[in-house]
C-alpha cells in the first residue's frame, strides 16, 4: 500500500486540489479573470493527472491479457473519463451543441492527431511500420456507419420527432457496440492483433512491486470521482474566466477532448517509437469508435431524461472535415503498413481541424 501512495503523489494532489477546491470556490469569483485563469488551468492540469493515473493502471490491468484487451480497456477508461467531464461541463454550459463538438472534436484528436503523429514518428524513425489491415477496416466502417446515424442524419429530424430518434440512436449505437465487442474479444479478436518479431515483442512485466488487478481497480475509481469533482470546479472556474470574452465555439469541446485524449496519446507515441504499430491503431481508431457508439448514447440518454434536446448534427464544415478524415484513414490504412507520408497527410487534416476552429467554422 505504501509503494502504491508513493507512485501515485500526482493523483493524490489531484484529490487534494479538489478538496481544496471545493471549500474555496464559494468565494472565487471575487478574485478576478486573472485568478480564474489561473484556476482553470490548475485545475485542467489536475484532471489531467488523474485521468493519467486511470489510464496507467487500467493499462496494467489489461497487460497480461494482450491486445486486444489492453487498447480496450484504455480506450473505454478514457471514454468514461469523457462521458463525465462532458456531462459536467455541458450542464454548466448551457450549450445545446458541446456535445456534438466534443465529439467531433475527439474524433478529429484521435484520427488525425494522434494516428497522424505517431505515424509521422515512427515513420521517420523506422520507416513502414506493419499492423494487421482488418483491425482498420472494420475500424473505419463501423466509425462511418456511427457517425452517419448518430452526427448526420439528425440534421434532417424535425423538433417533434427528437425523442424517437434519440431512443432509435441509443439502441443502435449500444447494438453496435455490443457486436464489435464480440468480435473484438470473441472468434474475432485476431482481426485487432498483430504478431510481432521476436525482438520487437514486449518481455512481460515482473509481478513484484506492481499492484493487483484489485489495488489498480481501486485507484481506478479514485481517479474518475477525483476527475469528476475536479471538471465541476473546472466548469465554475471556466465560466468565470471566459465571462464577457469572445473565444471560438469550439473551445471549450477540444478541452474537453484533449483531456480525455492525453493518456491515449502518450501510450500511441510510445507504441509508435517502439514500432507497435498495431498498437496506435487500435487506439486511435479504438478511441474514435469508443467516443461515437458510447458518448452518444450516455449524452442522448441525459437529454431524453432532462427534456432538452441536444444538437447532434455537424455542421456542413464538420461534416467534411470528418468524411475526408475517414475517407484518407480507409485508403492509408488498406495495405498493413504506415508510413510518414500517410502520417503527414493526417497531420495536415488536424492542422486544418484547428484552423477551422480559430476561425469559429
């Protein structure tokens, strides 16, 4: 117990700041836009810290299962993560369409940022890097089909018949999801490996001085209420420093994406530089897929329960920028090898990603 408070410092001055937080909040406002700047980011920070411990150790209790359970569970501890900071922030917000811009702009992190960097690294580094191409197309099929049903086809539901399709939504995407797990743990699960070369396979882990599945479980849950508590605060402090200020719409939903992202970019540069291609894939693709089929249904399922219908549907910018991201992800990830110039073309898209964003587009 004692290594385990030793190794987690970071997450445990989270819990702190969030203790603090909530007996000193009551009298912020007071202190001004400077203060609550600084807030914001003490508190981004913290969040950040927790939800990297969530995704350290559910990394470690997926470890000796392999993939493709480790990139699993990572990807859902992340998308939980999310789910939470999104249902806090967008009830403080007030902004009928955060959830839609989140989640775009998730998938924009994770497809083109994430993929596109590791990519880009370990293309320069090793050159082609191998996977195993059924991962990304069943990947790249059941995201279309996601967003599709979920992000475009609303754009044509009227008002009075939001409540239908939001139900007909919820069934599907779990539907969905409930199928991929099947495969992706079931007579399926090659699809999502990849053998490696001996020397590039991962020795495992000595088990003395590493927590149990129980010990990991636990901070596990310790780290998604302290990110739960700490996105409340961080929703107070956001408002008050952003009050009367002129900022892009979609500022607020790439925070929110960003620190769900973080943990799963730092594992996916890791995979990239140790040329586990497979890895960033399953990841990058993983996570998008996470988001769509299991943030819309939660989010949808909380606007059904409040009687307050959330904007889904991209807008005409959002809904290209997504269909090329996943038209270019389905033609680089159709041979079983990336590259840098595959990596560099998905760079490209999340550059014009954030400067569509600037731009308030």
């Amino acid at each position: 117990m004692k290594s385990i408070l030793q190794s987690e410092k970071l997450l445990l001055l989270a819990c702190a700041l969030a203790a603090a937080g909530y007996l000193a909040d009551s009298g912020a406002s007071g202190y001004g836009r400077l203060a609550s700047l600084v807030e914001t980011a003490v508190l981004i920070t913290a969040i950040l810290a927790a939800s990297l411990s969530v995704a350290r150790h559910a990394e470690r209790v997926a470890q000796k299962l392999g993939d493709p359970y480790g990139s699993m569970i990572l990807t859902l501890s992340a998308v939980l993560v999310e789910v939470i900071v999104l249902a806090i922030v967008s009830t403080k917000a007030h902004s009928p369409t955060l959830v839609r811009d989140s989640i775009y702009s998730a998938v924009m992190l994770d497809i083109n940022g994430i993929l596109g960097v590791a990519a880009l690294i370990g293309g320069f580094k090793h050159g082609e890097q191998a996977y195993n191409d059924d991962s990304a197309r069943t990947y790249s099929v059941m995201i279309l089909t996601a967003v599709t049903v979920s992000m475009i086809i609303p754009e044509f539901i009227p008002q009075s018949r939001w409540r239908a399709y939001s139900c007909f939504t919820i069934a599907a995407m779990l539907l969905l999801y409930g199928v991929f797990l099947r495969m992706q743990t079931g007579p399926h699960s090659y699809f999502f490996s990849y053998s490696y070369p001996d020397k590039k396979t991962r020795r495992p882990l000595p088990t003395s001085g590493y927590p149990t599945r129980g010990q990991s479980a636990a901070v596990m849950a310790i780290g998604i209420i302290a990110v739960g508590a700490l996105a409340e605060l961080m929703s107070h402090s956001l408002d008050r420093s952003l009050e009367g200020i002129e900022v892009p719409p979609g500022l607020v939903a790439l925070i929110v994406a960003g620190i769900s992202a973080a943990p799963e970019m730092l594992t996916a540069l890791r995979a990239a530089l140790a040329n586990r291609m497979q890895s960033v894939v399953n990841i990058a693709l993983g996570a998008s897929l996470s988001t769509v089929i299991l943030t819309v249904p939660a989010m949808e399922a909380l606007a059904l329960i409040t009687g307050q219908r959330i904007v889904m549907a991209m807008t005409p910018a959002q809904t290209l920028m997504m269909l090329v991201t996943l038209l270019v992800a389905a033609i680089n990830l159709n041979d079983g090898q990336t590259n840098a110039i595959e990596g560099m073309t998905h760079f490209i898209l999340f550059g014009t990603f954030l400067m569509l964003l600037g731009l308030g587009l």
